[in-house]
C-alpha cells in the first residue's frame, strides 16, 4: 500500500511539474509578439544594403526588413551601430535582429542562429587605377584596409598577415584612408565595393578568390519564435519575387550572379 502511494505521488508531482514548465515557457512569449515592433541592428555604411539618404536609413536590408514587417503586421525601427557590436545586440535581446549584409560564417553560427540566405556576395580588392597593384599577388606585403570584424577582415588577415591590416570601424572610412594615400587597397564586399568606386575618382576593383558568401538574418539562439515568424516571412518574400525586385531596384538584373 505504501509503494503504491508513493508511486502516485511520484506521479502526481511529475504531472504538476510538467505542467508547471509548460507555463513557465508561455510566460516567456517573445516581446516582440506583443510589441508588434522588430528592431534591427545594422551598420549603415554599406550601399546598396544599407546606407543613408536624407538622414534616414535606405537600402536593400532595410527594404527588406520592412517588407517583412509589413507582411506580420508589425513596426520596424532600426538601430544603426558599429559591425562588430551587431552580434552581441542580437545576443543580449536588445535587438530582434543583426541585418547588414551578413554573411554566413561557422563561427558566428556558433554564437546566433541565421534566417535563409537572401542573397549573396564576393569579396572584392578596391585598388588605385593608376597604382601598382594590377593582379591578386601584388596585394602581398601591401597596406590592407578592411572594416572590422568583417569577412574581408577575417580572410584578409589569414592570407596577408595581421602585420598588413589596417581596420577601420566604417568602409568608408577605409576608402578615404585608401584616397589619402595612407592604405594600398581595400578588400571588402563587391557591391558596397562598386559603390564606394562609383563614388570616389581614381579608384578600382579587382575581384578576390573568395568563395561566395551567402547574406542572412541574424537572430539569439534563445529566441527560436521570433526567427521562425520573421524567416517565414523571409522565405514567402523570396518565393513570391518580393526579394528579387527589391534587389533589382538597387543592383541592375545583369549585375546579380547568376545562381
Ligand atoms: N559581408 C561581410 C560580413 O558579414 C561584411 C558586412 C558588413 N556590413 C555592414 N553593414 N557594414 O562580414
């Protein structure tokens, strides 16, 4: 008789347990199912992705986020910030999301989970026209710049020496040390690369060896609600062509690598 009383309350109390963990989880909805409100972090100094117009930040991220946040009938505020403080934002919770033309990499996948990629990049080496540097080779020993913590930042330490790498907290900012004459070229993503050219006289691009990078949204592992609403968006956007007009509207069709 003992046993089975204890048996029944060995199973009473795992029921109410279960059951209490189950409420725990739904307390801990995710704030923006409440809000209505996606806030993205992004680093505005990388056109046709994301950059400044009138004070106000435009682009191909931009576009897209709010694509998407129409689309949960949600608002979008975004909150521009250095590259390298997008990921800890997105971790922390302080940000829903990390959109700055992000690219796919083993070690950020080990620290934040990615949407579907939306699209995708090269690396490029911004040189001066009239400079010494013509092919790849000639970049060795050169002065590098990159912005920091990005990819171009990551491969180009790898295969040129730390030694060589100057990093600025803006692309921008890079080009104009490469302008001034301070720098030898810059290696950075092939559109941002092709505008900041377009922009400045004098300048470049050779094409890097660099496999193709893939663009995503970033997200906190701990928030897995959020990124399948806002990725399910993401990927009827993509289906139904919404993306790819969005990205034709800033990156003329025969400029997109085929797929
Ligand atoms: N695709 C590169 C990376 O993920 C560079 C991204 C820089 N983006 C920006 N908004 N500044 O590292």
């Amino acid at each position: 008789m003992k046993k089975i009383i204890a048996l029944v309350l060995v199973a009473v109390l795992t029921v109410c347990c279960l059951a209490g963990c189950g409420n725990k989880k739904e307390n801990k909805q995710p704030k923006e199912f409440q809000t209505k409100e996606l806030v993205m972090a992004t680093n505005a100094t990388f056109p046709p992705y994301e950059y400044y117009e009138n004070g106000k930040i435009v682009g191909i991220d931009a576009e897209i986020a709010q694509a998407i946040a129409d689309k949960l009938g949600y608002t979008l505020k975004i909150e521009d910030m250095e590259f390298d403080s997008i990921l800890a934002a997105v971790q922390s919770g302080k940000v829903t999301m990390g959109m700055a033309g992000m690219t796919i990499t083993p070690d950020r996948e080990a620290i934040v989970d990615f949407s579907n990629t939306y699209a995708t990049a090269v690396q490029s080496v911004i040189v001066k026209a009239d400079g010494d540097i013509k092919t790849l080779d000639d970049v060795t020993g050169k002065k590098i710049g990159v912005q920091t913590s990005t990819t171009g930042d990551i491969y180009a330490t790898d295969d040129y020496g730390d030694e060589n790498i100057e990093r600025y907290s803006k692309g921008t900012d890079a080009v104009a040390a490469l302008v001034a004459g301070k720098i030898d070229c810059v290696i950075i993503d092939n559109e941002p690369a092709k505008a900041y050219v377009a922009a400045n006289e004098g300048l470049t691009i050779l094409d890097t060896a660099y496999a193709e990078e893939q663009y995503a949204i970033a997200f906190a592992k701990s928030n897995p609600l959020v990124k399948d609403a806002v990725n399910g968006a993401l990927v009827e956007l993509i289906n139904d062509g919404t993306i790819k007009k969005i990205i034709e509207k800033y990156i003329p069709a025969e400029e997109v690598p085929a797929e």
